[in-house]
C-alpha cells in the first residue's frame, strides 16, 4: 500500500545499507548510518534535483517498508536488511 512520505522521518536513508554510490559516498552506505546528504530536519536537500540517485527517485513510501512511525520504520527496514542478507 502507497502512503505518503512522513516529514522529519527519514529512516529510509539511515536503516538500510545501500550498495549504490551516492553523492559523497562513492561506495554507498552501510545499513544503519545515516547517507552524508540527509539534513537536520531528516529530509533529502537533493529532492527533485538531476544529483538525486534513481535508487532513491524510484523509491516509493510504503506501509509494508514505512510503518507508522519513524521508530517502526527503522524496525521494519532493518528485518529487511537481515532478510536479504541471507
Ligand atoms: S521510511 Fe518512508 S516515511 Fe520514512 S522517510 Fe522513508 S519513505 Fe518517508
Ligand atoms: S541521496 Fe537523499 S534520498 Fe538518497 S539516501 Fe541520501 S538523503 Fe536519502
């Protein structure tokens, strides 16, 4: 189910590791450390700008991965990380 994106969450650029470069991080980014271009306020500055990695445009915010809080999202992801890790 699509859901919209929570404002000050941002769980999706901190719980996964992502195995893509990203701007400032030319080898991507462990899972649980949070990509070099999240801002104070949990948002991506680079939203809507040609820097911003397809990886992240084509992520769509979803119940299943998001949950109902930023806490439940960083739970969630972070089962999906040990899921897919074996
Ligand atoms: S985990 Fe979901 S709600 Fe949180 S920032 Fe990412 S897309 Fe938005
Ligand atoms: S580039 Fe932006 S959307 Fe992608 S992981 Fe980093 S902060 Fe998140």
């Amino acid at each position: 189910m699509t859901i919209h994106c929570r404002v000050g969450c941002g769980a999706c650029c901190i719980a996964p590791s992502i195995r893509q470069a990203l701007p400032g991080m030319p080898a991507g980014k462990p899972a649980g450390i949070a990509c070099v271009n999240l801002d104070d306020a949990f948002s991506c500055p680079l939203f809507g700008r040609p820097e911003r990695p397809d990886l992240c445009a084509q992520f769509k915010p979803e119940l299943s991965v998001c949950g109902d809080s930023r806490e439940h999202a960083m739970q969630l992801i972070e089962l999906l990380e040990i899921a897919t890790e074996a």
